[in-house]
RNA sequence: GGCCCCAUCGUCUAGUCAGGCCUAGGACACUGGAUUUUCAUUCCAGCAACGGGGGUUCGAAUCCCCCUGGGGUCACCA
C-alpha cells in the first residue's frame, strides 16, 4: 500500500510552489490506490495554530484535495501534529543514545560556530569535533548532574558512503565523512526537523517521500537516522522546485515586492488590483499575491484551472495534452515522466487553461460563481429581482470574456444605477466631446430610441443602420459614442445587446445624463481641441 | 567556498533510458492575415531551441569526458 504524505508547516499561507509538490503527492496517492496523510510540522513553532493552519486546509479543500489521515479526519497513525508527538521523538533519541548512535555534545554553540567559522574562512569541509564523544561516562555523568547544556548530535558514520535512487534524479550518492553530526535534540529536549520527520515518516509508514528539491540535501542525514533506527528506508522523489516566471529561481513570498513590477507578472497583479478591492479584501496583503493560492480563490479562478497550470509545471503526460481534468491526472499521473529541471511559473499559460475549463462550465456554474462576486462587490440587491434576473443574460452576453469569476466587476454598469455610471475619461472625450457632431446626432438618435418598439437587440440593429444611413454617416462616429455614454466603457459586448439588456429606460437617462456632462465640459474648455477629434473606425 | 542538482523555441514541454522515423513535435506568448461594424472569441499563417568543445559511431538532441552557465543547500528553521 503506498502512502504519500504532505507536511506544511503552519505559516498562515498556502504557496504556490508548496501546492504543486502537495498535488503531485496526491496524484501519486490516488494514481496507485494508496493514502495520502496531511501532517502539521509545528515542531517548535510559536505560531498560533488557530490562525495558522486554517488557510492551508482551505487551499486544499478549495481545490479539492482530500486527506485520508491528518488534521479533522484523524486516522490510526496519529496525532497528526508534531507538537503532539514529543515522546516519540524523546524515546528516538533515546534509542540512538543508548546504542552509542548519537551523543551528547557539551561543546557551547558560539565554540562550534567559531569552528564552522574557521573552517570556512580555511576553505575546507567542516565536520564536528566530537570533543564530547572523549568524555568519560562519569565525566557526563557530572556534567548531567551539574546541569551543563548540551544538545544530542547524531553520529554520522563516517565510513559511509550514502547512496539513494531518487525516483526523479536517479542515483545520487553521498560521503557521509563530510557531513557534520546534526543536531537532533536541542538543549531542552525538543527533536529537530531531521529527527522528527524521519521518525514520522517511518511510523506513519510512508512508502513515498515526495518533496521538492530543496530537502535534497537534508536526505543523506535522513537515510542514515531510518538506519540507525532501524526502520525502513522509504523512496524518495525530489520535485524540481516552481521558480518565479523566467527565471531559474525559486518562486518565494519575500520576493513578492519585486514580482509587483515585472511584466509577467502584470495580468495577474491586475486582476487582483481590479477585484480584491471591490470584495473587501486587501491586495497589499502578501497572502493574497500571486505567490498564494488564497489570491486566485479571491480573484475568481475555478480550481480546475489553477490545478491544471501546477500539474503542467514539471510534468507531462505526452507530447500533445494540455488540458486534465482532476480526474484525468488522476488516471495518468505518473513520477516517471516528471522532469528534472526547475520550471518558471507562467501567468500567461495559468490564464490559459483558467479560460479553457471556464468554456466548459454550464450557464447555471457560470452564473452562481459570478453572483458570488456581484454580491461580495455590493453590487448584488437579492430584494431586487431585476437586477437579481439580469445576471444571467449578462454572464451569457460576456462569454469568453468572463476569463475569471472577478472579471463580472467590470461589466458592472449592468448593475449600478444610471446615476452611478463611471466613465473612461479618455474615451468619453475622444468619443462625445471632441467630434463635433457627436452630440447632436446622439441627441437625434435618442428621439429614435424613444419611439424604438419592440426594444430588443434586431430592432435596435435595424435603427441604428438606418440612422447611419439616413445621416450619412460611417458606423464608426455613433456606435462608440453611444457605447461610451451607455456604458461608460470604450469597448465591451454586442452594442445593441447590451442596450436591449439595459432597457430602454435605462439608456435614455443615460443618454441624458452624459450628454448634459459632454455640454458642460464642452463649455468649460475655451480651447477646444479638434484634433483629437476620432477618426471613429470602430 | 564545500557538497548536491540541473541545462531543447521568450515560457511550459515532447524526443534522451533502448542513437537513425528529428530538415527537432505540441502548447502558451508574440507577429501577420481572415471572420466579428468595437472588445473578446474562432480560424489560418509566421517567428522561434538542442549552451560550448572534444570524443565514440556509418550516423548523436540522444552515449562518454571536459568546460561554461544556472540553481539548491550548508542552523540548537522547517
């Protein structure tokens, strides 16, 4: 039975990186029918768990991602908590002490540094010293009875030579002479992260250590802690690491300041500027960047897309598949074809594959994803069925434009009242008040609109060609400007479906409204400038 | 610096283990065109890579060596 674990430690955060390693442990799990164990390593954290681990349990239910044992479920392997495993830890240690594997070193930490120290500034390997291992038993035994501080150091072999067969890298061997005693159990008897996790991992039987590249180093330590434990070695996969988008470095949260500004990174902070705010969250929160999975939760990313982005980084299923279904990894995942090398996270591709499994949702999925956001945003009165039944018709009308749940914000002018209408300055001014006729033929076109019956999207197409044609007019000098005052936007959906959706009292008062504001700005500026007058080919 | 890992289009990758089917395939991005009376979609086309040098071989992206480059890690953190 394989069993596959994830361990985070509590950091009231879920990464990026952290969940793509977290997937593939998944995938791994339920590819081959076995477990999948969610592990708190709150192994000296001061943290406050209440706070902490709540977001990461969220990313994992937000995407789907189930535990068979850990944190909630429980299961015949815990407690799940590190915090919680302090005697098995002590009685390790006390093991390895009792069979003269480890030993207790009283050399004072500044000494030791001060030797690390040396070494490096000489250029050579530093290894401990092992004065400690020259102390007689009674001289411990005084030391013990004195109170000395000391911490229990593992006794590598030095003889060794530490070899694993990495189930992405291959052989990767090791010379344990090099490597220095770790430090297993510090002053006050607390375990470190090597001992610690080597013990879990061995009594919660993981078959499959699978973690990210980072923790390559901490293996030789580890392979030679299950030995001298006498548990049995696991397998090991060491994932390439997701690093930052064109570059060959590790994605990290402090570097978030500096992702702000980068180009590739642009769409995403955007959207998140665009809709964190209107939901009453804060974008200048680190734990809601794009380094974070809560940000694409936030911003209204479907859990499919954001799956199918981490499960591309690092790994293929051939030479053509792009698009997987949670189910469909499922089937196919496999460690052997996980690459070696580390990959760049890609927004671009990410708002691929967000705008792929956004296409195939059904009208109602679309709808109450958005509504969510509507009403988040304030922008949703539920008494006011009206609004309440436009939804709908609106999500239908944007289509492929709805790339993420957030992006309904920014059809809002189908929500607010006809007073509230935002306008893009830029395009108001190019659109309505610089063309000199602008005005006056929206002023005819609204006497049109007010006769307009029925008030539906072919009758409004059908004025609308007759007007151009009896004015003598390209398309192109009234259907932005109106577009504009309707909507306040420059660009957007089908005109005159947008208008049949508005209602044609709607439009008039809006009509009214900008065509008032076209006046007065028309009156303030003395110098009118016609040059910036549109050569309209919209 | 020591140890370890990695190296194909701008990016994610296929091909490497079992050398020839590779004048290196796909996807994203980008560019151009068609459709769409805006935007978005859709369709077509284009751009674009085996880090360098030595071997081995009839033949190397693929095997070997060296170099270069990039990265990770070196705690009484996890």
């Amino acid at each position: 039975m394989i069993r596959t674990r994830f361990a985070p430690s509590p950091t009231g955060y879920m990464h990026i990186g952290g969940m793509r390693t977290a997937l593939f442990c998944w995938l791994w799990a339920r590819r081959q029918g076995g477990c999948f164990v969610l592990r708190i390593d709150d192994t000296d954290e001061k943290r406050n768990l209440r706070d902490a681990l709540p977001p990461i349990l969220d990313a994992f239910r937000w995407l789907g991602l189930d535990w068979d044992e850990g944190p909630d479920v429980g299961g015949p392997h815990g407690p799940y908590f590190q915090s919680e495993r302090g005697e098995r830890y002590r009685a390790a240690v006390q093991q390895l002490l009792e069979s003269g594997k480890a030993y207790r070193d009283f050399e004072p930490a500044e000494e030791t540094a001060r030797q690390r120290q040396e070494a490096e500034r000489a250029r050579r390997p530093w290894i401990s010293s092992r004065l400690s291992c020259e102390l007689s038993e009674r001289e411990i035994e005084e030391k013990l009875a004195a109170g000395e501080p000391h911490v229990v150091r593992f006794l590598i072999p030095r003889e060794r030579t530490v070899q694993v067969t990495d189930l992405v890298r291959g052989e990767v061997r090791w010379d344990a002479a090099l490597m220095p005693d770790p430090v297993i159990a510090r002053a006050d008897g607390s375990p470190l992260y090597n001992l610690a996790t080597v013990v879990d991992d061995a009594q919660m039987n993981i078959t499959h250590v699978i973690r990210a590249e980072e923790h390559l180093s901490n293996t030789p330590v580890q392979v030679l802690l299950y030995e001298a434990l006498g548990y049995p070695v696991p397998q090991f996969a060491h994932l390439p690491f997701v690093a930052a988008p064109s570059s060959k470095r590790k994605l990290s949260k402090r570097d978030i300041g500096r992702y702000r500004g980068q180009k590739e990174f642009r769409k995403l902070f955007e959207l998140g500027d665009a809709v964190l705010p209107r939901t009453g969250h804060d974008p200048s929160d680190d734990r809601l960047s794009p380094v974070m999975v809560a940000f694409y939760r936030d911003v209204g990313f479907l859990p499919a897309g954001l799956l199918n982005a981490l499960v591309r980084l690092g790994w293929s299923l051939d030479d053509e598949t792009e698009y997987l279904s949670l189910q469909e990894m499922v089937n196919s995942f496999h460690l052997d074809r996980v690459v070696k090398g580390a990959a760049g996270f890609d927004p671009d591709k990410l708002l691929n594959y967000q705008a792929h499994w956004m296409s195939r949702l059904s009208e109602e999925q679309r709808i109450s994803g958005c509504r969510r956001f509507l009403l988040a945003a304030g922008l949703l009165d539920e008494d006011d069925a009206a609004i309440a039944e436009r939804i709908g018709p609106v999500v239908n009308l944007l289509g492929d434009r709805l790339r993420v749940f957030g992006d309904i914000l920014s059809a809002d002018e189908f929500f607010v009242a006809d007073d509230a209408v935002t306008y893009d300055e830029k395009a108001f001014q190019k659109r309505v008040v610089a063309p000199d006729q602008a005005v006056d033929l929206l002023r005819s076109l609204k006497q049109r609109l007010e006769a307009c019956a029925p008030f539906d999207a072919p009758t409004l197409q059908r004025l609308l060609e007759t007007f151009v044609q009896e004015n003598g007019i390209r398309f192109g000098m009234i259907a932005p400007a109106l577009r504009v005052c309707l909507t306040g936007r420059p660009q957007g959906p089908d005109l005159t479906e947008s208008m049949a959706l508005l209602g044609r009292d709607s439009c008039l008062t809006r009509l009214d409204r900008a065509l008032g504001r076209a006046e007065s700005i028309r009156a303030d500026s003395s110098v009118p400038d016609r040059t910036a007058a549109a050569e309209g080919d919209c």
